[in-house]
C-alpha cells in the first residue's frame, strides 16, 4: 500500500512535466543525474571494498543503493513549498529522475550477480532492452491517441465518481504495466503523468489524485520507520554515527561539484543539500540483494538503519535549506541575473521593475 504512496506523487510530478520540458531538462537529467549516480558508487565502492574489505560485488551493489536519493520526502517538500519551479529545484527534479531511472539497471545488476552463465546474462540483457522499447511504445502511443478521447469520454458522463475512478486506473495501471515489465512502479507512473500533461484534463487529474497521494505518502513514511531495528542502533551506535556523516559528505560533495561546474555556489549548495539523503529504493535494494545472499544481514541491518536515520533528517534540512543558504554563502551579485532563470529564447516579453 505504502508503494502507491510513492507511484501516485511520481504520477502528480509527471503531470508537471511534459516531453518539451523533458528535452529541456536533458542536461540536468541525464548528464548531471548520470554522473552523480557514477562517481558517488565510485567512491562508495572503493571505500567498502578497500577501507571496509568487502568483496566486490557486495561492495558494488552497497555503492549505488547509497548513491540514490529520496524522491518521496524531497519532491513532497518541493511540491509543497513550490520549490521545484526554482533553479536548484529543477536540478534536484533532473537528478531524481535519473536515480529513478539507474534503479532498473542496479536490479538488473543483483540479479546478473545471483546468475551463473553467459548465455543467462546476455539473455537477461536482451529481454531488458526488449521490454524497455515495448514498455515505452505502449505508454507513448495509448498516451497519444487514446488517452484524450478515453477522458473526453468520461467527463462526457458527468459522473464525478467515475472520473476519479478512471484516474486511479491511468496511475495504477501504468504503475503495473512498467512493473509487469520487470521496472519500478513509479516510472510507469511518471511516464503516465507525463502523458496526461498534454491533455486538457491535466489540471481536474491532479486535484482528484491529490488526497489519495497524501494518504498513501503518509503510510509510506510509517512503513519507513518500520524499519528502525533499536537493537542493531544499540550493538552498532558508534558505526551508525560514523557512516551517516561520511556518506552524506560524500554525496553532498559530488552533488555540489558537479552542479558548481555550470551554476552559482548558491544553487549548487542547495541542490547539493537538499539530496545527501539515502532514498527509499535503496531499502528496496539491499533487501533484495540480502534476500539473494549478496549483503551479509548484519550489514544489511546497519545500512537500513542509517538509511531510515538519514530520511527522517531530511524534512529538517529542507525546511532550513534558505536559511543556511543565506547564512554560509553570501549572495554573488554578478549572478543574480542567472538565478532567476529566464531561458535564451525569450522574446516578445514585458520586464517589469
């Protein structure tokens, strides 16, 4: 149930989203997003196996659970506070798609790790790749022709009841549909709010799906606390208290790094702030890859419980992200201008001042 908290915010965010704006955030998604995931392992990776003494592959598998970030918790926030329309929030929201994109191949990677033989992982590759383009014809096209008509069809009802009903279908069958595939649930759902966006029912879609998403985020986060073992806090406090630290300042690094290559200190602080949090796909990641033997349960335990830790301080840091923003980097007035974003192609337009 918990799931769907997650499916439904990712299927509003997509309904915010649409492909033109897709291809103008393509440098934030896919070089930024790519790049954070890649040198974040890195460094995860060489810690685990080297400092740490881990074999390989669990210390492959441990480096990109801990290189994804919290959709759930940060966009919430975002959508809320309406950040996600400001520069760092746009580079926040390209960086977290791509991390919900990189979950396909960290589970396609636990499961070439739990196989034995060739033949099986070019397999694995191949039937990846296959359903990815069905995947993505279907949405695009049942997207594209049949959508508008479908919505048209039911508003024509005048049944309020049935509208709802019909929108819950669009997000959950998506959700099933990407999952029937073998991918996450939110990217059916993202891909779906993305569709939606080009309909004229955009906006009556997300007021009826809104409740629902609050509700279902609510059980999401209790499920998150579940996962707190005090035991294992008790046996293994000063590890816990020694890990949070470094990964965070691991991930706040990278992050502010590479968005400081082509932005002001400001944004790239507070992009970089708002995503050294460990996300919810990473306990879906070490539990699988403890279920298949992978990660000892042990370490398993200490890094969800670090994980857990690191989600509940995020609403804390977010809240006083411009605080400390304002605090630790004084404002670079030569770069006002490129704060408030205005893109290249603007024309025919009014400045008032």
């Amino acid at each position: 149930i918990a799931e769907f908290g997650v499916v439904f915010l990712m299927f509003t965010i997509g309904l915010e989203f649409s492909l033109d704006h897709l291809k103008k955030m393509k440098k934030e998604v896919f070089f930024t997003g790519s790049l954070q995931i890649i040198i974040t392992t890195m460094f995860v990776f060489l810690i685990a196996k080297f400092v740490i003494g881990l074999e390989t592959q669990t210390a492959m598998i441990i480096g990109t659970a801990l290189a994804l970030s919290s959709t759930a918790i940060v966009l919430k926030t975002f959508n809320e506070t309406k950040e996600i329309n400001k520069p760092y929030g746009r580079r926040v929201l390209g960086i977290l798609i791509m991390q919900d994109i990189a979950v396909i191949p960290i589970l396609l990677m636990i499961s070439f790790f739990s196989m034995t033989g060739e033949g099986a992982l070019l397999l694995t590759i191949g039937k990846t790749i296959l359903a990815a383009t069905v995947l993505l014809a279907l949405l695009y096209f049942s997207g594209k022709y049949l959508l508008e008509p479908f919505l048209r069809y039911v508003s024509q009802t005048k049944s309020d009841e049935l509208f709802v009903a019909s929108v819950l279908l669009l997000a959950m069958g998506s959700a099933y549909l990407a999952y029937y595939f073998g991918f996450s649930y939110s990217l059916g759902a993202f891909v779906a709010g993305m569709m939606i966006a080009e309909t004229k029912f955009k906006h009556q879609v997300e007021a009826d799906l809104i409740p629902f998403r609050n509700i279902l985020l609510g059980v999401f986060f209790i499920t998150v606390g579940m996962q707190i073992s005090f035991q294992i806090i008790y046996d293994y406090f000063l590890v816990i208290i020694l890990l949070l630290p470094v990964v965070m300042g691991i991930k706040f690094a990278v992050i502010y790094g590479l968005v400081r290559y082509e932005d002001n200190k400001r944004v790239a602080f507070k992009t970089a702030l708002s995503l050294i949090q460990i996300g919810e796909f990473s306990l879906a990641i070490l539990e699988l890859a403890r279920s298949k033997n992978l990660v000892d349960p042990t370490h398993s335990q200490i890094l969800i419980v670090t994980i857990v830790i690191s989600m509940i301080l995020t609403p804390i840091i977010l809240k006083n992200l411009s605080k400390a923003a304002a605090r630790l980097i004084p404002e670079d007035v030569m770069m006002i201008t490129t704060t408030h974003n205005v893109s290249e192609d603007t024309e025919n337009h009014v400045v008032v001042l």
